[in-house]
C-alpha cells in the first residue's frame, strides 16, 4: 500500500517526513515500541499538530523595569501565583488588554494560521473567560473539545508584563488548569494526530503530566511522533530530571528550547557544550537564539537558520510559540531541516511586532509572501 | 478674590478658559442661568473633565469587508444588538482581542493619558468583564466609583470589526448599561468637575438621558461647562430633534461631530452650511474630518487645524474619542483653539496606529515631543 493513502490529504506529512528526519533507523528502539515500525493499524491523519497545554487568556499590560524590581520577579520568567498574589499584582498594574495565550495553545494557533490542521487539549472553567477562550482557539480553526470545568477554579489567566524592550515576564494564576487530567486525553485525536507537542509548564498542575506521558504513550503506539518545549528556564530547574529522562528514554522525539532553558537544562553557561548534549538525547533538537535565529540538530546534521529583521519589537510574548508552529509545520510539509527552523523564526517574528502571543495576520499568507511553499 | 484660587491647581483651567472662549459676552443667556456668571458657591474644581457614557468592553477583530455585506451592516456605524445577536455573531468572526473601551469612558482615559485629571460614571454588571472594565479605568488614573450592577444584565461588550482600511464597525450588546439611571448622577463629582462631557449613544438606554439632563443642570448650576458627542450618524438620525433641542436651549455649550454626524443632523450633504447651521447652533462646535484634520468654531472664530501623518492606520477604534480628548485638554489648559484642535488630532492620531480604544502610551509624554505645554 502506498504511504501516502495512509495519511490523507497530505502524504509528506510530519507521519511520513519526520520518521526520515529524525533517523530512527540510527537509533535503539528497545523500550519504545512502535517507533521504528508504524502500526498497520494507525488512524488515519486528521491532524499535523495536536498540542497540549495550560489554557491561559492573558492579561498584556506596558510596565516600566522598576515595577519587576519592586514585585521581586525575574524579567522573562514565568512565576505561579496563587488567585490572591494575582488579584493584588492586578491593582498595581496599568491599564491591560486581554487575549487567549497559553504556550502549546498558541502554537495550535500558529500552526492553523498557517493552514495545517491543529488540535488543541486544555482546560479552561466554564465561565466568560473560558467561552472567550473556546471562541479565539476555535474561530482560528483549531479542533478543540477540552470539557469546560463547572463548578471549580476559574478559567487560567496570567498577568503579562510588557518592558519597553518588548521583553515579557508572566505570573500565572493556573485556576481550572489544575483540573486538567488524562480523561481530558481524546485517544482518537492523538491516534490522528502526526505529532503531539506539550508545553513543559504542564509538569506544574498535578495531573497534567499523567496526561501528557498517556497522550505520548498513545501517540506513539500510533506510530506518531511526541515533542516538548522546556518552557521556561526556571520550569526546567523544577522538573530537570523528568524532562531529561522523557528524552532519554525516547518518550520525546522533538525538544525545544531557547538558550537559557538549554543551558538550565544541563547546568552549564556553555551553550556548544549544552547543544552537544542535546544532539545526544533526542532524535530532534530545536534551540531558538532570539536575535541570533535558531539551529536544529538531528543526528550529526546542525541546520541554523538566521533571524528575520525586524523594525520594532513590540511584544516578545508567544515568539517561541510561534517559531515552534512554524517548524513543526515545516516538518509536516517536509521542509528541509535548516527552511523548517527558518520558518519557524518567520512565525516568530510576526508575534513579535505586535502585542499580542498569537498572529495578527495570516501566517499561511505571511509565508507565501517569503517564498515558503507549504 | 483672585480667580485662579477658586480653581485648584490650574487657574487656567476649562471653568476659567472656556468662559472666555466661548464667548459668553456675546450670547443670549435666557434660559440658561448660570452660564455667564459662575456661582460664587461653586465647589474647588476636581476634575478637569467628567464624562459620562456606556461602559463598554471591546471584542475586537480583524475581518474581510464582505462580512459586513453578509451581515448586511454599514462600514463605520454602530448598531444595537441583541445577546442573541451578539452570540450569533461572535460565533461568526475569527478570534479576537478584548479591551475596555465606550466611547466616554475612551475619552476619560485620554485626558488622564494626557496627565489632566478625569472622572467617569458608567455602569458595569458585578461580573468578570466588569472587574476588567473597573480595573482599566482606574489603572489610567479615573475617578471612576459608579456602583456595579448585581444580579442583572452582564457588562456590556461591543463586538468591532476592523477592517483592512482600519475603519470599524460595531456591534453592541448595551447589557448592564440600560440600568444607567439618574441615581448614578454623583452630584459633587459634577459641581467639581470643569465640563461634563457625554456621548450621545447615552439617549438609546432608556433613563440614560435623564441622567444627562440631570447632570447638565448640576453643572450649569455650579457654573460649569456641558459637552456632547454626537456619537453616529445613525444615533443622530434617532435622536436628532433631541441633540438639537440640548444644543439651541443651550443645555450644551460644547458639541463634537464628525462629518458625517454633523451632515446627518443638519440633514444635509453640504458640509459648508452645516458648519455655518453648527456655528449658530452651540457656543464651540467641532467637526472632525479624518484626514483632513478638524476644525473648531466658536462664534465667528474658526480654528481649523491639519491632521497629523501617519504611516499605516491599525484601527480607527477611539480616534474620535481620543480626539476629544485633547480637545478638552487644550481648553482645560487655556491653549489658542487652534492649538487645542490640534492637540486633539495628535491624540487621535495615536490611538489609529495601533488596535484598541485607548491610548497605548503616555498622551502627556507624547503631547510634550510635540511641542505642547500642557
């Protein structure tokens, strides 16, 4: 049978391309079955990219430097704080606006925008926020079923501070999130889904990780592929020993980070050394360097790709999100490796000029007009 | 008694300026007691401007003009809609960001933007949205205290769609505004308060106007000024024998319109005898012209003044509310009219180059690049 008519619309999709890409036949597949051989039996493809994380609407507020130093927070970080730390940051903030974000989510979002089928798993309450939610990842076209939760915490929302060098620092109040568990795993969307990537922020809520290390386990039984982004480089200080054994022990194909979750990673200020040691614990690397672009790593291949200009960064919340839409997508379209990292920093870069963590325009148009062919 | 020791910190503020520029010396003041002479009880001045409309939570998003033709709604107006409607509709358009925003309540924002003090009354329902509304405002600085409504309507949103040119056309849902009502009139905060500034979409929720002509009488009575937006050509074609009535009874000494407010009041396509019908009509009329500027007129004075350039309009949401703004700034701080026309076309000016109602950076920091002394 051709393996093209197993995976519908788009025969080099990541289920076909990313078993090349990540060179399983290189690797031992002891202790992860279904990873050299798909299953006769896969799904058929109904998505290129299901993602999983914290359904957050964020709360965007311009803040100068002083106020970071007063509240004691890390600029760039991504700290917890419980409903009451939220409610009284909020009365010291100014004026904000209000957008659905959530890390994985806006990769969905990303990756819809670029007109690849995405599917989205997170929890959001049934109330206003949780509909505005449902509407914004919905209306972008991404499948999202996740049930609402009634009667608890209320839907996520993180409080964004926006310094005039657009670099954001986020406290997250995980409200309905913590109810996310592995019920709230649609087997037939993972079974159908080429690769299913997850936010390293879920290993913070008490059953989200289950969830995850179910969503793997199945995605792989599918003969797909699973990634994960570290996040956050304090998230990665919390949860090292986790994050490296699900790569080690092949539970994760596909990793990203940027350079400070890399070097938090493995505990060294040497990024050469850190990539190296990423290269050897994933069959993908994705280590994203802001202005100096990105670099994939995939066996002995390394395939950087420069950074996009820009005139002004207005915003840097979701330009991670968004440069891993763009190189999984890329990955789907069998994009060579060094156009899917250059991809993925076009989708960045959009983010970037506007507030705002998901597109303002069409990343599909965004990229016909750069020369991609997706 | 010197004058200025009436005023508070700024002696030449709108009670004291405004006085001048509008000319009372030279206008009948039958039927309108207490507007040439201030009281001698009048209260210290507050607020330099209060204003008073529906409070209003944005749903902003981005669409393609034939959904407008298939929603069978007019480019550029503001309609009523039902929660029905508003679900309806929401459910049609693409993702979106949420600010707050009503026209009013935009134009309060602006004058604290621009480092004046300001006021506000307009009703929130105690809910998710409300809270947001509540914070926005105060954040920016507004005296804002009007009382949520509890157990009724939910806050009110406006559904806006942006269009590629960036004009917008709006969708509104008036929920808890439609308890606006007389009692929401706190009387100290319009006897203190340099002119009471309202929005004429105040006369479509049912006690709304009452609370209008209750708080003009207040501040005619302290021997303050009164000011009106014509809102929409639509909303004039409602209430025009109304508008006309407050502005020739010189219940109104201030009134805002835009060119195609302006022509639809006087019902008329001939923009030159409608500024002549205007002149006559109140003490100061503004006519706002998008890119040709806007001019001023007051008595036999006309003050016109050139828009500012700008490289790419974003959204034309708030432009004329924020225009306003600077308007009363520059009378409040005794500016030539021109130069206050002016200031209001730089202000409108900030809020198009980026999506959302209110200004995205400081008016006052903006306003001194430029050349004002405020």
């Amino acid at each position: 049978m051709p393996h093209g008519s197993r995976l519908g619309p788009h025969p080099a999709g990541i289920g076909a391309c990313t078993r090349r890409l990540i060179g399983y036949e290189t690797r031992d597949p002891a202790g992860a079955p279904g990873r050299i051989h798909e299953s006769d039996f896969m799904s058929d493809l109904r998505f290129d990219v299901l993602t999983i994380g914290n359904a957050i609407v964020d709360i965007l507020a311009r803040i100068e430097d002083d106020l970071l130093a007063r509240e004691g927070v890390a600029k760039g970080m991504m700290r917890l704080v419980d409903g009451a730390q939220s409610a009284a940051l909020y009365d010291r903030i100014g004026p904000a606006i209000e957008a659905s974000g959530g890390s994985a989510a806006n990769t969905a979002a990303g990756v819809a925008s670029l007109g690849l089928r995405a599917a989205y798993f997170g929890k959001v309450a049934d109330d206003a926020l949780g509909r505005i939610y449902r509407h914004d990842i919905r209306a972008q076209g991404v499948h999202y079923e996740t049930a609402a939760l009634v009667g608890g915490a209320p839907t996520a929302t993180s409080i964004i501070l926006i310094s005039p060098d657009g670099e954001r620092t986020m406290n997250t109040h995980l409200g309905a999130c913590h109810a996310l568990s592995p019920d709230d795993i649609d087997e037939d969307v993972v079974a159908g889904s080429a690769v299913t990537y997850v936010e390293g922020y879920l290993w913070d809520p008490p059953l989200a990780k289950d969830a995850c290390r179910k969503a793997f386990a199945l995605a792989h039984a599918s003969g797909r592929k699973t990634a994960i982004t570290l996040s956050d480089s304090f998230c990665v200080d919390r949860y090292r020993g986790e994050f490296l054994d699900l790569m080690r022990s092949g539970t994760v194909d596909i990793v990203f980070a940027n350079d400070s979750e890399l070097k938090a990673l493995y505990e060294t200020s040497d990024r050469a050394s850190a990539i190296e040691a990423l290269r050897a614990d994933c069959a993908i690397g994705i280590v994203t360097l802001g202005a100096e672009g990105a670099v994939a790593l995939r066996g002995t291949e390394t395939a950087p790709a420069p950074a996009f200009p820009i005139d002004r960064i207005e915003d840097l919340t979701g330009a991670g999100d968004q440069f891993a839409a763009g190189f999984l997508a890329g990955l789907a379209r069998d994009l060579p490796l060094a156009e899917a990292v250059r991809l993925g920093c076009l989708c960045g870069t959009e983010v970037i000029g506007h507030v705002g963590p998901r597109p303002a325009t069409s990343l599909k148009d965004l990229a016909a007009q750069t020369g991609f062919r997706l």
